[in-house]
C-alpha cells in the first residue's frame, strides 16, 4: 500500500509539474507577444538630416500623431530644431562677402491624408536667430524673430515601381521658402533612386541644387535618404557640389 501510495504522489507531483511548466511557457509567451511592435502601435516618427556645400544645414525633429496610428488619416503634431549657413552678399553701398548663421524652431499641427498617397498640411510658430559676418567682421546674435511657419508634403507611388515626393515649407520670417521635388524608381533591393531639385529663398539669399537621391535605404531601424548634385547661389560663386544626408524611424 505505501508503495502505491508513492506511486500516485510521484505521478501528481509529475502532472503538477507538467502544468506549471506548461502555464509558464504560456505565459512566457504571451509576454514576448506583447514585445512585438505592430503597425497599429507606431505613433512617432523621430528624424534629422544633414545638408552640406557651401551652404550647411543641420536638423533634428519628432513628428507624431496623437490619436492615431502613424497610417490612418488624422491630427499630426511636428517639432523641429535645424542650424545652418548661407554664404551670401551683403547690399550695402558696396556688395560684401558675407556668412549668415540661422537658428530655427518651430512646433506645428495639422492633418495628414493616408488613403494611396500620403498628404500633410501643418502651421504653427516659427522663431529664428541669426548673426552675421560681412568682410570678416562678426556681427552680434539678433533678438529672436517670430514669425508663421506652414510645411506640405507629399509622398505618393504612382506604381509599385515608382515613387514621387515634394515638401514645400515657408515661413514668414525674413520670407523664407524652401521646396524640393523628386522622382524615383525602384531598386532590386527596394530603396528608390531617381532625380531631385531644390529651391530656397529669403529676402536676401537665393539656391537652387539640381542632383539624384537615394530613398528608403533600409539599415537596421533606421530608413535614410542620401543625395548629391550640384548647387547654384548667389553669392557670386560659379556652382559646388552639395551632398544630403536624412533619416528616420518610426516608433
């Protein structure tokens, strides 16, 4: 009898056993599940980018759709902060070289369209610093400047193969505009390489960058854009060439 006894013990203790390793693999499971990142979770996007020739530009920003995932129609809200500078030539009673350093920040809302294209319309308050430099000669950093700042982008894919993006971005201070278009076709490895233009304005500057880009090169999280070409201003330059860096990654 108590040989039988054991025997069933062993054989509960064994089922016991078997149970809670089976609850605990389940719940291991369940937890790595709730690791998993889906579309539906992704509500932000952080980027930068990094624009170099004889005139530099250098941004970082977070974009984010509060009440929606990042690819459903809704409010998208956008933070961005850049540096940058602008060889140019200052109109006094004689025509200087000049060197203007620009700080920007805004923060803009507006509503993005996802159904086939991807659509956005955003505005909101625009502030610049700036200081210049006229014949080797530095000129103190200017109070802060604000002003309206409205950004639309567009990225579309005609066909499966092909791409085409514009971003225009204005700003009432110092009447800035700044516009790119760009056309791409698909790549083997699925990034889009294809043609770009640029154009960027203020009251007192003028460029122009004709050049190819590179788009959706996947590594790792991150998904970059890279381009090069050649830039025309006005600062009495005959042309260099620019290169462009940006990134960006959704979370």
């Amino acid at each position: 009898m108590r040989r039988n006894a054991y025997r069933a013990g062993m054989s509960a203790a064994a089922m016991l056993g078997a149970a809670v390793i089976a609850l605990g693999t389940a719940l291991a499971g369940a937890r790595d599940e709730d690791l998993f990142v889906r579309d539906a979770d992704l509500h932000t996007v952080l980027f930068g980018s990094l624009d170099a020739g004889r005139s530099t530009f250098v941004s970082a920003g977070v974009k984010h759709t509060p009440v929606g995932p990042l690819d459903r129609d809704g409010i998208v809200i956008m933070e961005s902060n850049g540096a940058g500078t602008n060889r140019e030539r200052f109109r006094g009673d004689v025509n200087l070289p000049a060197t203007r350093l620009t700080t920007q920040a805004s923060a803009l809302v507006g509503y993005q369209w996802t159904s086939g294209i991807y659509l956005a319309a955003l505005a909101g308050p625009d502030v610049w610093h700036e200081q210049l430099s006229v014949a080797n000669r530095l000129y103190r950093v200017s109070q802060p400047r604000g002003g309206v700042r409205a950004q639309f982008e567009l990225w579309a894919n005609p066909t499966p193969d092909t791409l085409v993006t514009g971003t225009v971005v204005g700003s009432s201070v110092r009447g800035s505009l700044w516009a790119r278009g760009s056309a791409g076709y698909r790549l083997p490895g699925g990034a889009f390489v294809g043609p770009e233009a640029t154009l960027y304005t203020t009251d007192t500057y003028r460029e122009t960058r004709w050049g190819a880009h590179v788009t959706s090169w996947r590594l790792g999280l991150l998904t970059l854009r890279v381009s090069g070409g050649w830039m025309k201003a006005d600062d009495g330059h005959r042309g260099s060439p620019y290169v462009g860096l940006s990134g960006w990654m959704r979370m």
